[in-house]
C-alpha cells in the first residue's frame, strides 16, 4: 500500500450510503489509503426508523449513517461532501473529479445507489420522512392503523400495497391510468384485499400537511385526506458514472458485478443498489461493499 501521506489513494469509494461505508471500513481495516465523496443523497438517511438493521431494534437512517461514518473515519478513511462530476482512466488508475477537487486513486468502488423518481409536487420535499416515504418495507410498521397511499401502478408499486395492507387499516393506490399494471398473481392478491382500494385515472397534483402529511390534492379536483404517501414510479441505477468508464451495465442500466463484486474493468469494483443485485436492502449492500474492499485489497497486493 502507499503511504498515508502520498496523493495517491488505494482506493476513492464514490457514495456514502451503507455499500461505501462499509467498503470504508473495511478498507481502513486493510490499511488502504481510502477517500470516500459523498453527496449526501444516500436514501438510508431519509429513512425516519430502521427496525431490520441486525443488533438494532430501532436506529433513524441518518443515525445509522453517521455511526458507519464515523466508524469508518476511526479507520482513517477520509470523508469529504462532494459530488463527483467525472471519472477517467489513467496509467494508474483513476482520476475523479468533483466540483471542487480532483483525485487520484488505484482502485474505485462506485457505491452510487439508486436515483429514485419524484412526483416534483408541491410538498414532496417538505414532507419527506414526515409521511412521504420511497420504501415501504422500511416504513410500513409506522403506519398500523392509519390511512395511507401508494402512487403508482407497476407491480413494485402493488407489492408495496399489498406489504401496507398489513399494517395500515385502508391502503390506497393512485394510478394515472385504468389498470394497474401488476403481474397477474400480485393484481389478483391486490383486488381481494379488502383493505386495498384503486383510484384509477388520478394524478397527485399536491401533498398538503402541518407537520406531518394530512391529504393529497389530485388532478380530478378531489382531496384525499391520509397520513402516508409512497411514491413508487420507479427510479434508475445511479450508473452514470460507470458508463463514463466503460463499466457493463445490464438492460436495466444496473452495474453489472460478480460475486466478488468485481467489474468487467480491472481495478472498478461496485456495490449496493446501483448494481445487478437481486435484493436492495441496506444489509446487502453494506456485504457487498465489504467483498469489494476485500476485492480491491486483493487486486493491490497482487499489483
């Protein structure tokens, strides 16, 4: 490894959500001189309570999220708040370069999430972890008894609904057009639900609230008083930078990885939800950037 105090790092992790963090741990554990650049959208940190983290009744995303950073700046990882504008391949390995900075980096883990798709509506943003959630296997158990809404009409849309039944007393699904566009096993469960009711043809226009969400305005002039929203219009893989280098991306733009979490490019590894993993969840992203620090460690010691 290079010495701590060289300009070159072992490897620059880019994300700072579970599979970054984790990376960095272990990273640090390795004695690699590591960066981390987070731009401070990880989608752990809106979480308002993670009951599923193993050893953690209870924790807030964004207090997990410290508690990894911090973790792993005890390992001297380095952590700085900034977006990554580029990527290039060097004689090397890699240049990243920010809005403010540019480094240099033998190996890279690119841990850039999932770029989830808005409504753009008035209070989407206000209300965010204060009724208006992205995850309903996250946030579902805080809703038991109470009224709530899933929009969007695809089969992750519907699963959703139907993992909100469960707990919610009457689940809405808002839907632009006239059918749910479900898989047929999943609408058949989603109508025989009797607590699961479909406003087709409908279009959330506002989400309106004090504190917390209390209604939504929709397009049809109707205002539907709730206290959940879950967005579910689907999202992207946070892969563009992996294309700026020649990464493989599958037919869903996800990066492509072994179980090594190894790239198609010597020295580029991923994890977490920006790649081909089957299950999106914060335990299996944060393993997946745990075998890609391993990974990297292994590629240096080789070179």
């Amino acid at each position: 490894m290079e010495g701590r105090g060289d300009a070159m790092y072992d490897i620059i992790i880019v994300g700072g959500g579970p599979a970054g963090l984790s990376g960095a741990i272990y990273a640090g554990r390795y004695r690699m001189k590591t960066l981390v650049l987070d731009d401070g959208h990880s989608e752990l940190v809106g979480a308002h309570k993670i009951e599923n983290w193993p050893g953690t009744l209870s924790i807030s995303g964004y207090e997990l999220v410290s508690n990894m950073k911090k973790h792993a700046e005890a390992f001297g990882a380095e952590i700085k708040m900034e977006s990554v504008m580029s990527i290039e391949k060097t004689e090397n390995g890699f240049r990243v370069k920010t809005e403010t900075g540019e480094y240099e980096g033998k190996t890279l883990l690119l841990a850039t999430g999932t770029v989830r798709r808005k409504l753009g509506v008035p209070g989407e943003e206000e209300f965010k972890g204060k009724g208006v959630s992205y995850c309903a296997a996250c946030d579902a158990a805080f809703f038991k008894d109470k009224v709530v809404a899933v929009v969007g009409g695809s089969d992750a849309a519907a699963t959703e609904a139907l993992l909100l039944a469960e707990y919610a007393k009457k689940v809405y699904i808002l839907y632009r057009r006239q059918e749910i566009r479900a898989e047929p096993i999943t609408k058949e469960r989603v109508y025989a639900n009797p607590k699961i009711e479909i406003i087709p043809n409908v279009n959330v226009v506002e989400i309106k609230g004090d504190q917390m969400v209390k209604s939504v305005l929709l397009d049809n002039g109707n205002e539907l008083e709730l206290d959940g929203v879950f967005i579910e219009i689907g999202g992207e893989p946070g892969s563009g930078l992996a294309a700026q280098i020649g990464v493989e991306l599958d037919d869903r733009k996800s990066i492509v990885v072994n179980s090594l979490s190894e790239t198609n490019i010597p020295g580029v590894f991923a994890a977490g939800d920006a790649t081909n993993s089957p299950f999106k969840q914060a335990i299996t992203a944060s393993a997946q950037g745990v075998m890609a620090a391993f990974s990297a460690y292994r590629y240096i010691s080789k070179g």
